[in-house]
C-alpha cells in the first residue's frame, strides 16, 4: 500500500496549499479521476485547466469515455478529432489512460431506441473496439473498459436483465482488441450499486453462466457508499465488492483484479448530497478500503468537476471533487493535493 500525506485545504484564490493532517492509503494500482461523458465535448482550454487540476494531485490515472456514437456516426467514417485531444492532454501530464468503449451509433442499433442501446451486432462494436486499441496502442494507451454501467437499464438502452446481451459484446471484443493489441488490459464496464439480481455480484454471476469466463483480464464495479458513508454501507456500494470477489473465486478467477472505475460523492443539497469534508472522507475511506483488499485494481474519483454548481438540488450536477463548475477548488482537492 502506498502512503501519501492527506491534507486540508487552504484555499487563496484559485490556489490549493495542502496542510498535512492525516495518511490517505492508495490501493497499490494507484488512483485517478474519470469526468464522464463532460470531455467529449467541452473545448482544449477547459479541457487543459481540468487536467492541470488532475495534475496537482498525486493522481496517475484518468478515465475517459471513447464515445462510438461521435466517433463513427457513419460506418466506417471516423471523427477523432476531441478524442485525440483528450487523450493527448492527459498522456502529456504522465497520465495513464483508461478508455471507456461505450454506447451505440444510429446506423448500428435498432431505429428509435437510445444511444445506449447495445448494437445488433456484436461485431460492429467488436471492430471499432479493435481500431480504437490499435489508434491509440500507437501512443502507449493499452487499457480498455468495456461500456459502462450495462446493470443499469438508462445506460443499456433501458432495459432489463442485461448479463447475456453484455456478455456478447464482451465475448466479441475481448478478442478483437487482443488480435491488434494483445499485451492490453481489457475490464469489464463498471458497475452500478443496485439490488437484487442486478446488483453487481449477481450480475457477474449471471455473465459467468452466459459464458463471460476467459473474455476479460479484471472486473470493475463503482463502489459509491453516499451518503451515510463506508460505515453505514451494508448492502450494494462497497459491500458489493467482496461480494463480487467470491463469485470471481466460484469460477476461478480469484486471482483477478476488481477495478474501481468509479467512487465519489456529490455536493448537492438533495437526501443523497453530502459536504465538501463527507465528500473527501468517503473518498479517503474508499481508497483505503480498497488498498486493504488485495485484489483491487485502480480506483477512479469521479468526478473532476462540477457541471453545475449552482443547482444546488441536482446530485449529478455537483460530483466534481477537485472544482466548482466556476473553478473554485473544492475540498477534496486540497486532500488530494501532493
């Protein structure tokens, strides 16, 4: 486990000076940040300031989405254009980059279902899976996720009971991106904190008997524990990992890793908001939880900044963790900071 000096921030101006206070545990795959779907569109000076946010913490990681439906909106037809910027950005600050390979095309999915809706062919999203490994495999990008959030029905075309159809694009790709890319990484998405048979370590079971074994090289889940808190977590958030765990040793697979691709909390001022202090301390006590697993791959903050800090009632409008949507810093980032 790697320690580091956690702190408190000062805040003068748009300056963060961190204050020692306490020792923030870091899983042994390091951490870093992941800023959703915001850096597919927001333009290089926002883009540069976010990262350069990124840069002042000890963070060596950053998650970031490679958005199928901007990319190729045309079969065969590619814009890479805000991607390439993303990725340079982050690549330039000694960040490793974990490329989130997500949601579906027009011209690939079934007419008037949502962007998310998994393609009708599980060899379309295969193929563009394999030519974004091998673009950006050029400039020593080599970890890949696999969609995200697929338990969740608003981020697989709002449906249910998802594991087999998931299963196919895993089983489709996993291959694909070994073929152009084989020493690469390859996780499954991400995923949500929800009960029941779509909660993660039943949804993992259910890929395992869709026959999941042997298409990937680490899990992930995002272990949010808002807004009581690790202590107060007892069923799905971090008590879903462990979980997930024994369904990995069922199978044999013990010996793969559970990455975190997303944890945080949001500031807002709804029942699931929190303070900037609770904010930072879920995170510290995540991050630590994990260093104590031994199985715990990266771990990925979300977010970088708020979209909206203003809206104070809206929980997804106030996760960033670093910056207000105004560029103040926020506490964490003082916690954070090297």
């Amino acid at each position: 486990m790697a320690r580091i000096a956690a702190c408190v921030a000062v805040v003068v101006g748009l300056s963060v000076t961190p204050v020692a206070n306490a020792a923030l545990v870091i899983p042994p795959g390091g951490y870093g940040f992941g800023d959703g779907a915001q850096m597919t569109w927001i333009g290089p000076e926002d883009v540069n300031r976010e990262l350069d946010a990124v840069a002042k913490t000890g963070a060596t990681w950053f998650r970031v989405l490679i958005p199928w439906t901007q990319i190729e909106p045309a079969k065969g037809q590619y814009n890479w254009g805000q991607t390439d910027l993303v990725i340079k950005a982050a690549l330039a600050r000694n960040l490793k980059v974990l490329g989130v390979i997500a949601y579906t095309p027009d011209w690939a999915k079934a007419p008037g279902t949502n962007f998310s809706a998994p393609p009708d062919n599980a060899a379309d999203y295969a193929n563009f899976s394999a030519t974004v490994a091998q673009r950006y495999g050029s400039v020593g990008v080599s970890n890949w996720e696999l969609w995200n959030e697929p338990n969740l029905p608003i981020f697989f075309g709002f449906s249910a009971h998802n594991a087999p159809k998931y299963t196919e694009l895993v089983k489709a790709a996993y291959p694909a991106i070994k073929a152009v890319q084989p020493n690469s990484t390859v996780i499954l998405a991400g995923l949500s904190r929800l009960p029941g048979e779509e909660s993660p370590p039943a949804f993992l079971a259910q890929m395992y008997a869709a026959g999941a074994k042997g298409s990937f090289d680490a899990a992930a889940a995002h272990p949010y524990v808002h807004p009581g808190g690790l202590a107060a977590d007892t069923d799905n958030g971090w008590s879903d990992i462990p979980a997930m765990h024994d369904v990995m040793v069922a199978n044999g697979d013990g010996g793969k890793k559970i990455w975190m691709t997303e944890m945080g909390a949001p500031t807002s001022e709804d029942a699931e908001g929190v303070s900037q202090q609770e904010q930072a301390k879920e995170i510290v006590d995540v991050l630590a939880a994990a260093a104590a697993t031994g199985y715990s791959g990266p771990a990925f903050i979300f977010s970088i900044r708020d979209t909206n800090t203003a809206n104070r009632g809206d929980r997804e409008s106030n996760y960033g963790t670093l910056l207000t949507s105004d560029w103040q810093p926020k506490f964490t980032a003082g916690v954070l900071a090297r």
